[in-house]
C-alpha cells in the first residue's frame, strides 16, 4: 500500500523485461507441479472411501462419528486449499485476506455456540 | 478502455487484480455457507433423540456424485496447466471434461437424487399412538440396546389422494425395510447399499399422525437443511459450468490468440471458484449423507 512506485511505470517495466523469460520459466514451473496435482486428486478419492467406510464404524457415540468425519473432510479441503488453490505459495495480500475471512467465520460459530449453550437462561 | 492488471502484477498489492478480487469474492462466500453450516449445527443439536435420520439418502450415488467433483477439480488445475505451457488443444479437453463432470453432478442431483425423495413419504407418529405401531417401529428392541427411538413410518403411498383429501381417513404405505423389520439388528444402523421399499403394507390411521408429507423441504429440519444446503451448492456447480463453457466457447480460443496469459488468468480465477466449491461438497457429503 505505502510503495512509491508509479503503477504505470512498473507494469510497463515487468512487460518488456521478462516476457519471453518468464513465459519459460512459468511453463517449466508449472509442469512440475503436475504430478502433485494428480496424487491430491487420487488422495482425495481415496480419503473419500475411507470416510464413507468410517461412517460404518462405530465410535461409541455419534458425536465421535461426527468428530472422526470432519477430521478427515478438514485434511481434505486442506489438501484442496493447498494444492489446488495454490495457497501453499500464495501473496501476503490473499493471506491477509483469508485471516479475517477465518476470524468471522470462527466467530459466527462460536456465536452458534453461545446460542446453544445459552448462559443467560440456562 | 483497457482493463488494468490483467496479467501484470499490481503493485501495491503484488497481484493482478482479478487474483483479489476472486479471492475477496471467496471471503463473502465462506460466511454465506459458514450461517447455513453454523445453523445446521445449532438445529442438529437441538434436535431431540431419534429425529435426526439417518441413511436415508444413497450413498454410493453420493460417492459417486463426491469422485466427479474430485475429478473436475483435477481437471481444471490441469486445464490451467495446459494453457500456462500454452498448449491449447489440451486446455480443451481437460476444459471439456471438467464441463461433462459439472452437468453429470447436476443431472444426478436434480434427475435422480432429487425426485427419488418427492416420491417417497413418511409418517411421524404421535407419541400416545408410538405404542400401537410398535411393530413398525420396534423401539421396545432399540430401547434394550440403548439406540434412540423411531417415530417415523417411511415408504411408498399408495394412496397419494391421501395427502390432500380429508375424507380418506388412513395412509396406506409400502414400508421400508427398517419398518417392515425393525427389530431386525440389521435395520439398526444405516445400510451402504440402499434398500428398496417392501411388499409389506402398512395403514395408519391418520388420528395417529403427528404430521406426514413426502420427503420435501418441509417434511422435516433434515430435509430443510439439506435441500437448502445442496441447493445453493447446486447452483454454484450450475454457476460455475456455465464461465468454464464460456471460456470454453471460442471467445475464449480468441482472447488466447490475443493474449494467453489473460486466458489462463481467467481459468485460473473460475478454477479457484470450482475448487472452492468441492470443498464445500467435502463438508456436505458426510453431514448429510454419512452421519
């Protein structure tokens, strides 16, 4: 937000500079990655199964079912988040983003949770 | 007028501009589906013992319906990849097929998946009458074991008429197998395979209906939430074919011949949409199919 660049100026820069060089340098970066992309999709397939056979388990009580799905859903769209959403190598500015998108979410949550627990008239 | 930061970086933010934006886009619909999850949560756990069903919807379609998103997403990232090494046939086809999987997880849900609940129906029984349709329910089995009661008698109505009509004074009903058997220590938890309504015939008296409708919204919280929950989704999914056929189309072939990285930018951006959509579906397949 506060850099002294003039945004014109700096886009021009980046155009001319590295066209060629880094139309090449992308190409290669990204064919490595996609093997990753490959094995997340098979991992994904594969934890699907395993959380369709879980849900057959019994883990005592259903809230421990609940509990064991959700761990394995969370790891899930972590790996979506990750890899497919290319989180792992993101810019602050979407991190910055994403902390108060995590914040309010946490929040209406616990605001779920008061509501439920109810402390004022239980 | 040229749109600015279309491929270069913007560079106060170090992005180009349709990165935030998307991103910031995804923001807003993390909270619209964190209210819809948070009041699944809260319904859920209020819900008395026994109201909350379970396995009343297919699994293997579910699962099957939960690999298709996987491979979309797959192919999406790869379609990407393909024009970021500027291989445009193979966009294509990596486009096409993550196309084919969005229409094929629509058509499931709304052709299949769908109207198999509108059509079948069941029975809330009141509490004084629980007793009488004991041989339906069989909590006296579930109360020994420790399991929570049943109060529903589900299947196939016979007599639709029934519904609307106030002269017809029963519902007369092909039971599900949990009803037709219900002590049955097989009944007692959830099938994976879907089994198909019995020969066995019910009639209950309409005087011991608590309230009875077809499997619709307002049949129950269950059906509320999840028709709400995988409606929006739906529609998201329904959201979402449509940019990737646009980009598809050969609009997108002439912005590529024109600027590729603009193309790829823009798949980039509709593939992080698709990616956050499954990840929507990872949370809603075992919440409403599985648990």
């Amino acid at each position: 937000m506060d850099q002294p660049h003039d945004p014109l100026m700096a886009e021009t820069a980046t155009a001319t500079a590295g066209e060629a060089s880094h139309d090449e340098h992308a190409a290669h970066d990204v064919s490595k990655h996609i093997r990753a992309y490959v094995l997340v999709g098979l991992t994904l397939i594969v934890f699907t199964g395993i959380t369709v056979a879980l849900s057959y388990v019994n883990f005592g009580t259903q809230k421990a079912n609940v509990a064991v799905a959700m761990l394995v859903a969370t790891f899930k769209a972590g790996l979506v988040a990750v890899i497919f959403m290319h989180l792992s190598s993101e810019k602050r500015m979407i991190y910055r983003i994403l902390i108060f998108t995590v914040f309010f979410v946490l929040g209406l949550f616990f605001l779920t949770y008061l509501a439920w627990y109810d402390p004022i008239t239980r | 007028m040229e749109i600015p930061y279309t491929v270069t970086a913007r560079p106060d933010t170090g992005l180009w501009n349709a990165k935030v934006g998307i991103w910031l886009f995804l923001a807003s619909e993390v909270m619209l589906f964190g209210g819809l999850f948070s009041s699944y949560v809260f319904l859920r756990l209020d819900a008395p013992p026994g109201a909350w069903p379970h396995g009343l919807l297919n699994v293997p379609v579910g699962t099957g319906n939960t690999a298709i998103l996987i491979l979309s997403s797959v192919t999406v990232v790869m379609a990407w990849a393909s024009l970021k090494m500027r291989q445009l046939t193979r966009y294509k086809v990596y486009m096409g097929i993550t196309i084919l999987c969005g229409i094929i997880f629509l058509a499931v849900k709304l052709a299949y998946e769908w109207p198999q609940k509108f059509d079948h129906f069941g029975a809330f029984i009141k509490q004084e009458a629980l007793e009488k349709y004991e041989p339906y329910l069989g909590n006296h089995h579930l109360a020994e074991r420790g399991l929570p009661p049943r109060t529903e008698i589900s299947g196939h109505l016979h007599n639709h008429e029934a519904l609307h009509d106030e002269t017809v004074k029963e519902y007369e009903v092909a039971l599900d197998p949990v009803n037709a058997d219900p002590t049955n220590p097989l009944m007692d938890r959830p099938h994976f395979l879907p089994l198909a309504h019995t020969d066995k015939i019910a009639t209950i008296d309409k005087a011991d209906v608590e309230y009875a409708n077809m499997f619709l919204p307002k049949h129950s919280t269950y059906f509320a939430t999840y028709f709400t929950i995988t409606g929006l989704h739906g529609m998201h999914v329904l959201g979402g074919v449509l940019v990737f056929t646009y980009l598809w189309l050969p609009v997108g072939t002439k912005l590529y011949k024109r600027n590729p990285e603009h193309l790829a930018n823009r798949v980039e951006v509709a593939g992080l949409f698709w990616h956050f959509v499954d990840l929507v579906w990872i949370f809603v397949f075992p919440l409403f199919y599985l648990l």
